[in-house]
C-alpha cells in the first residue's frame, strides 16, 4: 500500500511522542514539535511523559492530550520489589488502554533508550519513528535518523548537529514523504517568550513587580559535579563582576530545591562583599514551580548557567544565554539554540574572569558592531593569558537555503581541532543521507583557523581515508555478487553445493571486509562513524529473502562508501584553501588604461 496515498488526504493526522527522559529532553521535544506544527497544522500531536516532567507539555496548548506515565507507581515498584512484575504489567496495561485505543497515524519514540522500545511496541501506529521491538524483541531503529543516533549521539563519536535539528528533521522528513508538501512556513520563528500559556495565578505578583521596573539577569545554580563546576565563592566573584561594573542589571538566582543551602552561600559571599548592592540581589532558589521559573528566565535579559534544562528552557523563551560547558560537555548536541547564545568551555575549570569577559562582550555587541574581536576585548580587559585556556563559541542560526538549523561558531581559532572539521563535515553528511540535501564542499570552514599542524593531521586522515573508501567499494561490489547469485537461486532452502560454497565464501569475504573496517576505525578514530554506522545499518535490515536481504547490504555499504567519498572531498577542500593566495595578475584592459594615464 501507498502510505502517502492513505493518509495525505486524511483531514486530521493524529501523532503521538513518547518522550520520557527528564525535563530538559521534554522541552527540546516541544521545539521540535513546534516547528513541525507550524509546517503541518492538520496533525495533530499528543505525547507520554514522566509525571514529574509533565509541566512543560502541559502548559502549551498546541497539544492535543498530554498521557502522564506514573513511573512511581509502576516501574519504580517493581525495582523496589514492592509490586511483582505480573502486578506491575497489569498496571501498565490498565494506564495504556486510553493510549492505544487512539487510532495513532505517527508514533515517534524520543526517549531513545531500551526500556522505551517496549512501550512504544505495544502502542499500534501506522508509521513508528525511534527505537522499536521486533517481533523477536531485539531493538529496531525504525528509520535512517535513528540510525545515525544510535550510531553517532549514543556514543562518543563527534558530529555537530543539534539534537533539536535531528528530531525536527527526522519529523518533517517522515511527514513529507508521507503527507505531502508542507505549508510554506519554514523562516517563521519556533522560539517566543510566549511558548508556554503560564498559569497566571501561579506567577508570583512580587517577581513582577520587581521585574517590571529592573533590568535582570537570571543565574542558574548548578553543583553537581563539582571538579567542573564552580565554588559559591566563585559565583558569587562573577556576581560581583556583574554588579559592580554593570549598575544597570540586577541579578535574580534560580535553581533546584537540593541547591538552596549551596545558594545560600553565593548569596551570602556576595552580600558580605558587596553589603551596598543587596537590594540588586534576589535569591529563588527552591522557590519557583514551572510557572515561576519560566516567567522569570523568559522575562530576564541573559541566563547564565551551566544548567541543561535552564539552557534549554531559555533557548525556547528566547532568552540570551551564557552557556558554562565545562569538560566534555556535548553543548554542540544539547546546548543552546538560537541566534547570538555564547557557549564558554575549557578542558579546565572555566575561570570567572573569562566568563564574565565572554559575557560583557556578548552584551556590548550592540555598541561594537562585531567590529571589536573576541581577542581585543579579552586584551582590553587585562585576561590576554587566558584566551589559551578557554574556548568561546558563538550560535547562529543558518537560513533554509544553507541547510538550516543551529551553528556553533568558534570565535578562538587556536582550539579548532581536526575532531571539530570531521565533526562538522560527519554532519554534512548525515543530512546527504537522510533529507537530501548535500551542502557545498567547505561550508563554515574558517581558512584562518587552519594551522600547519592540522594539515598534517589532514594529510595522515586523508591516506586512511582512501583505504576505507577502497575496502568500502570492494564491499558493495561483493554484495552485489551476493545480489546476483543469489537472485537466481530457485529458492533460499534448497540450492545446489555449488550454490552453497559460493554463498558462503561471498559471506566470508563480507565478514572479512567488516573486520577490516573496524580496524580502520581503531587505528584511525575520526574513522568510527563509518564502521558503526554500518552495524547498525546492517543489524536493522529487515529483509527475510536473501536476495533482498543481499541487496539491502550492498546499499548499506554503498551509503558508507559515499560518505567516505565526502569526507575525502572536504579534506582535500582544506588542504587546497590553506595554500598562500596567489596574487592574479590584473586584467590586461586596466594596465593599458594605467599607461595612457
């Protein structure tokens, strides 16, 4: 059956997302969503989430019913061996009764973990998106972007594409193929200070009136993992740095229940310094339900924060963002989306002073037009020493002609690294395969961050590369044989010994093309998307003959093979660009014209 054809005429398309990571998943899913609703708005969207991380989906009023999974009261017991699993799963089946019953069109399973899979196998849909179950109850990537995030996002592989793109895409790809078209909507905005429909009763009227006549900016306490993250005293030192040297902001702070002793501390820190600045001050933190918090971060100038789900939910709000990703934070995946967020990361802890140096040149932009470099106004500041330890980014949002979605640009040319082209040239090539559109060789790569020793990098990854690209040609040609013999066979049970030992040596050889794949990829890491794209590719085949099943292979490896072949063009792309600019002599018609003169 044509499924375009069944359902590209139905007047009103119902879509269900599973969503049960915690909250700050839950709102990158509602952006997604939203950019999906505006394209489409016949379908209409509902979604499953944890009780305590259902605030958020329940305060737009673009979704059609919010299904509140009771994890408490059903998984969690069974863990703690309150409830047997026969009790639990008669629970279960009692809570899904009104979920499956809904005749669902689209099912998108966002949580992307194991345990979901189940659920989202025993909920029917025409269409799955994301991490299902087979019939023999082995985990199934239902689509090409599952895949890639299985592949790629679920490990340690780096690829720059945000997760909010990867979901937005994914869905507007399936509802393209599916329902048609889309309304021609795709430059309006996604992010509003109007995105959720706050209860207003539960807004308190002293923030308000606070807010209404003070310039504010929001702090996030964070104190989990503390090697990475800051003291009090060092939160409250950047406080200082904004109160004393920006008399027109106030500073208002935020943060979990499990926070409040540690923001007492910052608070205290900073009164006791600065005793003169404390009607500037006020502290929040285990104060604000869902409702608060978000009429406070949505009505303030900046959030800072090394906060995910503060980051996230100020990205929807379009609030500006000073994101503190210390470590391996993945912020090119999770952090902020948007136009003109900064992001300030270091293999170290992230020193005040370059935050705060970030900051006050993020918000003297408008005075410095980009005229002034991130370099100069470090230099300026007195912190020249640090640009060496801290790595500064900068959001942009790419029109829809330049492929759209969320870029991260470096604004520190000495921390751009081969990990960061191959990352960025990793998500060129994902959007090649799974939407179709191919971005020109080169696209944001600064020639002035190329050095010497990354073109000798280049040239190293280049050599691998061509032996990758030559065994994965060699697999799509011996799948292909695959193909062929096995298309002629009468029958996948019964052929000849002829028949038989050539299958099988066909098989050897692709297994022995797998292994060699993988060893490329341990010898040369920036390799590994290929090899574990490949298995995942190959394990979700679905296919029962083995010709079809020979076929599918043979794609798998041809997939792999043009990538490759991308990859090569764009390091090739950037060892041409960093040769010296030949001057070109000028047009002959001018020198003439200068003679007469």
């Amino acid at each position: 059956m044509n499924e375009q054809g069944s359902l590209v005429n139905k007047k009103n398309i119902k879509c269900l997302v599973v969503q049960l990571g915690p909250l700050s998943d839950t709102i990158q899913s509602l952006m997604a969503l939203r950019a999906a609703k505006q394209l489409y708005p016949n379908v209409d969207f509902s979604m499953v989430v944890r009780s305590q991380h259902s605030a958020a989906a329940r305060r737009v009023d673009w979704l059609e019913n919010v299904f509140t999974l009771p994890t408490e009261a059903i998984i969690n017991q069974i863990v703690d061996s309150e409830k047997t699993i026969k009790e639990g799963m008669a629970d279960l089946g009692l809570w899904l009764s009104p979920v499956v019953g809904n005749g669902w069109d689209f099912l998108v399973n966002w949580t992307y973990s194991q345990a979901s899979s189940y659920l989202s196998s025993l909920i029917p849909a025409q269409i799955k998106l994301g991490y299902v179950r087979e019939n023999k109850q082995s985990l199934l990537c239902s689509d090409g972007w599952s895949c890639y995030i299985h592949a790629a996002v679920q490990s340690d592989i780096k690829q720059n594409i945000h997760l909010t793109d990867i979901l937005t895409t994914q869905l507007l790809t399936t509802f393209q193929i599916h329902l048609g078209e889309p309304e021609d909507n795709g430059e309006k905005a996604v992010t509003s200070k109007s995105f959720f429909v706050l209860d207003s009763g539960a807004v308190d009227s002293a923030w308000d009136y606070l807010y209404s006549s003070k310039k504010w900016i929001c702090i996030h306490i964070r104190n989990e993992e503390k090697h990475k993250n800051w003291s009090s005293l060092e939160w409250s030192e950047f406080a200082s740095f904004l109160l004393r040297r920006h008399p027109e902001y106030n500073i208002v702070i935020t943060g979990d229940e499990k926070e409040k002793n540690f923001s007492n501390e910052c608070y205290q820190n900073l009164i006791r310094d600065l005793p003169e600045c404390e009607n500037r001050v006020l502290s929040l933190v285990g104060e604000t339900d869902f409702d608060l918090w978000t009429s406070i971060v949505g009505k303030c100038a900046w959030l800072v924060s090394s906060d995910i789900t503060a980051v996230q939910l100020a990205s929807v709000l379009g609030t500006r963002i000073l994101h503190l990703a210390p470590g391996d934070v993945k912020y090119y995946e999770i952090g902020p989306y948007g136009n003109s967020h900064y992001v300030v990361t270091s293999n170290e802890k992230i020193r005040v002073e370059a935050a705060y140096a970030v900051w006050s040149y993020a918000s003297s932009e408008w005075a410095h037009h980009g005229n002034k470099t991130i370099y100069e106004h470090f230099q300026q500041l007195g912190y020249s020493g640090l640009i060496s330890k801290t790595d500064v980014l900068r959001t942009k949002i790419r029109s829809t002609q330049n492929g759209g979605g969320v870029f991260y640009e470096r604004l520190i040319k000495e921390h751009y690294e081969l990990s960061d082209l191959v990352a960025n040239v990793i998500g060129q090539i994902a959007r090649g395969w799974y939407c179709g559109w191919i971005a020109p060789t080169g696209q944001e790569i600064n020639r002035e961050f190329i050095t010497p020793e990354l073109i000798k990098e280049i040239r190293l990854m280049l050599e691998s590369s061509l032996v990758l690209y030559r065994v994965t040609l060699e697999a799509v040609n011996v799948a292909t044989e695959l193909v062929d013999v096995s298309g002629r066979l009468k029958s996948d049970k019964i052929m000849s010994l002829n028949e038989r030992d050539k299958i099988q040596s066909i098989g050897k050889k692709l297994i022995e093309l797998d292994a060699l794949i993988d060893r490329l990829a341990k010898a040369q890491p920036m390799l590994a998307i290929f090899a574990k794209m490949s298995q995942v590719l190959i394990h979700n085949l679905e296919s029962e003959k083995l010709s079809s099943a020979a076929r599918d292979t043979a794609e798998v490896y041809r997939q792999m093979n043009e990538g490759v072949a991308v990859l090569r063009e764009w390091l090739e792309h950037t060892i041409e660009i960093s040769k010296p600019v030949i001057v070109q002599k000028r047009p002959l018609q001018l020198i003439e014209g200068q003679r007469k003169l």
